[in-house]
C-alpha cells in the first residue's frame, strides 16, 4: 500500500464552493505557519543533500524531502490562488482541486452553465516555464480548458511566448498567479 503523504485530503477530496474554498485555504496556510522546522548546522553541501535526501514533515505534507515539499507548497499555493481569482472573476459554481502529487487533471470547475472544466497548475522556474507550458497544452488540443501557473515564471521571453499560445489556443484560460 502507498504511503500517504498528504495531510489535509479530507478537505480537497471534493466540489468546493467560494466560501468553502476560503475555510481550507486558511486551513492550508495555518498548517504552514504552525511549523517550526529545525534545519541541521552542515556545510553547505552536507545541507544542501540533506534537503535533497532526508524525509521530514512540513505543513501539510509528511515523509518527503524539504525539495519536494517546497516543489509540492508551491504548486498547491498556484491552485489555490487560481481557484480564487476562477470564482471571483469567471463566475463559477464550484472547483475541486487535486492537491499534492498525483495523476489525471489538478482541477475541475463547474462553470455556472455546469459545464465541467479541466485544468491543470504548475509553479516553475522561468528556465522550464516554456516546457511546462507545452506539456500542459498538449492534454487539451481543442479543449476548453484552464492553465494556471506562478508569475514569477514570466520573463520577457516568456511573456512573449505565452502570448503566442493565448492566440493559439482561444479556448484556454490562462490564469497568472501573483503568489
């Protein structure tokens, strides 16, 4: 059996609604903030594999490494900043969010019309910004769908090639998330 490493998944294993979505984001966020995390005296390189190697438990999240809980934080903070920016500027009636590492869609909303929409998040570097995206986009072809990412991904270079994919492809929503 797999162990689970994920700790709030009663609260996401669900449609939620605006007022539910704000419960579990500060439900989230105290997770995080009542953490005191002890980091080992090393040199830089004996710390640097320790974050690499040693499981911990951080936040919402147990036995993973201090990498991959910051890649895991990162990416949920993206779905949850774009859940809210979805409910407060698109008018929809719910979204359950994919939390943690896992397979198939990280989000799903229910529009007003309930029509059910697929999306996917990411936070990255701006140095694979532009291969996330072409991964991500190539799960919709002609879709209607949603592709929320971290902004401070877009540089120049970015920034121009997010605009080509935004003609490109008319019937995704692309949500920058401030985080």
């Amino acid at each position: 059996m797999k162990e689970s490493t994920y700790l709030l998944n009663q609260h996401f294993n669900k449609p939620l609604s605006l007022n539910e979505l704000r419960e579990v984001t500060t439900i989230y966020h105290k997770s995080i903030d009542n953490v005191n995390l002890i980091i080992p005296e090393l040199d830089i390189l004996n710390l640097m594999l320790w974050m690499k190697r040693e499981k911990i438990n951080f936040g919402p999240y147990q036995n993973l490494t201090f990498f991959e809980i910051s890649n895991r934080i990162y990416s949920d903070l993206v779905l949850l900043k774009a859940a809210q920016v979805l409910f407060e500027k698109h008018d929809i009636k719910s979204i359950q969010l994919k939390m943690s590492n896992h397979s198939g869609n990280d989000l799903t909303i229910v529009d007003k019309n309930d029509n059910q929409i697929d999306g996917e998040a990411f936070n990255t570097a701006p140095s694979f910004f532009q291969i996330k995206m072409r991964k991500e986009l190539k799960k919709f072809k002609d879709k209607l769908g949603v592709i929320t990412f971290n902004s401070s991904a877009l540089n120049d270079k970015n920034i121009f090639f997010l605009d080509r994919k935004k003609i490109e492809f008319p019937n995704i929503l692309f949500i920058e998330c401030n985080i």
